[in-house]
C-alpha cells in the first residue's frame, strides 16, 4: 500500500470508479473511499440498472399478457411471481458491482470502505482523508494523497409535506424493491425516474396517478416528444394530473389519504404508496468541504474551473455534486476527462451533445437543442420528421408509437438537435450524439447507409425529411 497515494477518490459512482480506473491506466496510485459494501453507488446498487432490470421484466410481463394474441402465441394470462422478479434484478445488480471489484483488483486500486471527510487544514498537498465506520466515529484510517477527487453523488429531495418514511412515502429506493404491487402508486414528479419506476408498477398491475406541478412532463424536453409520451401512457393507463401540487397526506394503516390542487382547486385521493421523485440534490455535506476551504455555491454544487478543480488546489469534482445534469454517463465523461487532464492531455466534456433519456415503452431519448430553445433565441432551423408507423421494422415488432425528428440549421444544414420517442429510442440516439460530435449535417445522415430492415431507418428518413425528400413519407 502507498504511504502516499497519487490520487483519493472518494465515492465509487459513475464518476468516481471510472476515474478511479482511468487513473491506474495512466500509472497513477489509487486510493477509493466507498461508504458502500458495494461498487457502483446510486446508478448500480439502487438507481439506473435496478430501475432498467425491473423495466425489462415488466416490459417482458405486459408484451406477453397484452400482445402475444396479436403474434398468434396463444397461452393462459401469465402469472407475476414478484419475489423472483426482484430476485433476478438483484443478481443483475451483483453481477455488475463485483465486476467493478474485479475491475480494481485488475488495476491495483487499493479500497477503503467507509465514510469519507477532508481532515481540517488539508487544503495543501499532501492531502488528508479520514476514514470512518459512520460519519460520528473515531477514524478508521488516515488516507493522504497528491489529489482527491470527490465523486460523491446526490440523493432525492423531500418535498415540504412529504417526508420520506421508507414505508408509505418513499424514494426511488424503496420503490424498487416494494414487497407487493401497490393497489395505488401516487408518483409525484413526473421526470425521468417517476415515469421510469410508474411504468414498471403499472405494468405489473398497479393504478399509477403522476402529480406534476408544471404544465408538461419532462419539462426540459422537447415539447412534441412529451407530448406524444403523456398521450401513450395515458393509453397505458396513466393517470396525470397537471400544474397540481400535494397539500397534505394523511396515513391510516395501509392507506393514505391525499389532498392535491391544482386548475380546477382541490381534491381527494387515496393510495397505498406515494413515490416522490420531485428531483435530487448533491451530497456535500459532511465531507468537510468548508474546513478544507472548498467553495459551494448556493445551489449546493461544488465549483469548479475548466480543469474541475475545486477552490483547493489539488482537490476536484465530478459529476451530480457540480453543475450540469445529473446522469450518470455525464459523471463518467467528467471522470475520465478530469484525470486526463491531469496528465496533460487535452480531453473535453462535450457538454452540448449530453444525451436526455426516459427508458419508458415507447421510450424517449433527446440530444442538443428541442424546438422551443431554438425559437426562444431566433435561431432558424429546418426540421425533418420521420414516424415509426411507417417503419418496416416498427411494424414488424407491432410497435410503430412515435417517430424520430431532426432539427438542422438553415445556414449549412448542420444538425442541432435529434429528438425520438419510440421503440429503442435510447439504442437510436447514440447515431445522434455522434454524428453531432463530428459536426454532421443532415445530409450527411441522409448519405449514409442503414441497414433494412431496422429501426435507424427511421433517422435517415427523418434526415431525408429535412430537405422534403423522404422516400417513406
């Protein structure tokens, strides 16, 4: 073990395992603080790949249950045995958390398990780091390092009225592993993750009512893809009741009783579970960021400079604790082009190009700009649109919800947004992400081969559809 190491990364998320691995690559002594048993953080133990596991299963479940007549298989309803369900979500999860402990023990990242806090006064090199069983006890060990990289991700928000108590009134956390479908999920937020996780109990049986205080769902997306979103979910049996808030909920054994208002002033409802998805924030206190001299802003967020170094020389961020979208591939990106930076290489986050996803059936997946920021800031465009009704493959798979559209600057073509809602949009728009990071116009899509039959024919099309001269539509 080094007495000291090159780099101490504290949190092994998304931003921190990677960097923490990109580090050993480049020859540098790792040290990783984890509170955790487990590898991963949020995103693997209890966020991106248990939500994904449970939305395949569930997917799984209704295709057999609602469509397999229409494929002429004719069975019996199928049965839903929940416990193995979450049973294979939890070996998913495993499989991955010991892949990463495989992966440190491949590139000699020495692990420190526990509660991490900057010692006082180490905002010089070296750096010091106290380990501890729990954020009150008497250090475990003292880890010193040239660097630290705090990657210590974020947690959900309370909403006043609201308090988390793990049993009725729960976080995505508890909402993965709840012990029966609820006869009622009430899902206050209607993001990525309370569409994600009402998909999954509606699936399986549930009656699922979204609340959401603004006008639209997944408010930062594009307007037309929300929309076509809310009406297949609604189709699904998705309850939503928009611009409404939650004024109180009162709890008498196993039901809960709701009191919401919204445009047409207050009503009554009651379910047996509430999931607040109302958004996250970053997990900074109690690390010891004030006694190192580490800036907050008040957003709660680290600041950073381009190099992701903190105020403190020698200490950075990455990922949900500085600014930008907290998603698990942007803490990723951060942590390799941090350390990189590091050893004198010129790496860049392409902020611009961070692709937006909603794994829910159809899915939703967006990258750049949407329509309305380009009409807020007079930016003329040309825009192409292809629908997935049209797509051979889509109607092969009897799933021809939704369609693909591309947004190009009129000056030159160049791509500035792709917007898709429908069947593996989230596999569709990494031909997005790239072509736009290679600066492609939407002729260039529409020049370049894909193969039939497949549901990236669609991009082409849409990209065709720029310049009206789509074959399909």
């Amino acid at each position: 073990m080094a007495d000291i190491f090159d780099l101490i990364v504290i949190g092994a998320g998304p931003g921190g395992y990677v960097a923490a691995i990109r580090a050993a690559q480049l020859g540098m002594t790792v040290a990783m603080v984890e509170k955790r048993a487990t590898m991963g953080g949020v995103c693997l133990n209890e966020g991106c790949i248990p939500s994904k596991a449970l939305l395949d299963s569930s997917e799984l479940f209704a295709q057999i249950r609602d469509k397999s007549a229409r494929h002429g298989i004719i069975m019996a309803p199928p049965q839903l045995d929940l416990a193995a369900l979450l049973k294979r979500k939890q070996d998913v999860v495993k499989k991955l958390a010991d892949g990463i402990a495989a992966l440190f023990k491949k590139n000699d990242i020495t692990i420190f398990s526990g509660t991490a806090t900057l010692k006082k006064g180490s905002g010089g090199a070296p750096h010091a780091v106290l380990v501890r069983a729990d954020a009150e006890d008497a250090p475990l060990a003292e880890v010193t390092g040239k660097r630290v990289l705090l990657a210590t991700g974020s947690t959900a928000v309370e909403i006043p009225g609201l308090p988390f108590d793990g049993v009725t009134v729960v976080s995505a956390r508890e909402a993965l592993d709840f012990s029966a479908v609820p006869v009622h999920l009430l899902v206050v937020g209607a993001g990525y993750i309370g569409l994600e996780l009402g998909s999954v109990w509606r699936r399986l049986g549930a009656e699922v009512t979204v609340v959401e205080a603004l006008a639209k769902p997944m408010p930062a997306s594009d307007g037309q893809v929300a929309d076509t979103l809310v009406r297949s979910l609604r189709k699904q049996g998705f309850t939503f009741k928009l611009e409404t808030r939650v004024i109180s909920a009162t709890t008498e054994g196993s039901r809960t009783r709701v009191v919401l208002e919204g445009p047409s002033g207050r009503e009554e409802l009651v379910c047996d579970k509430i999931l607040v998805a109302a958004g996250r924030r970053p997990l900074t206190a109690d690390i010891g960021l004030e006694d190192a001299g580490v800036q907050v802003g008040k957003d709660g967020r680290v600041v950073v400079d381009h190099e992701y170094t903190t105020t403190v020389p020698g200490i950075y961020a990455v990922g949900d604790i500085i600014a930008g979208p907290m998603l698990a591939h942007k803490a990723s990106e951060e942590g390799v082009v941090c350390i990189e930076r590091m050893t004198g290489l010129a790496s860049e986050v392409e902020y611009d190009l961070v692709p937006g996803i909603a794994y829910t059936w159809p899915e939703a997946a967006s990258v750049g700009k949407t329509e309305e920021q380009l009409k807020a800031v007079g930016v003329e465009y040309d825009k192409g649109q292809f629908n997935f009704v049209a797509n051979g493959r889509a109607k092969c798979m009897d799933e021809t919800e939704g369609f693909v559209k591309i947004l190009a600057s009129r000056s030159g073509g160049r791509i500035l947004g792709v917007h898709i809602v429908g069947p593996r949009a989230s596999d569709i728009i990494a031909e997005a992400v790239t072509a736009m990071t290679f600066g492609a116009t939407a002729q260039d899509l529409a020049m370049t081969f894909h193969a039939h039959p497949t549901l990236a024919e669609a991009m082409k099309e849409a990209a065709l559809d720029v310049e009206k001269r789509s074959i399909h539509s």
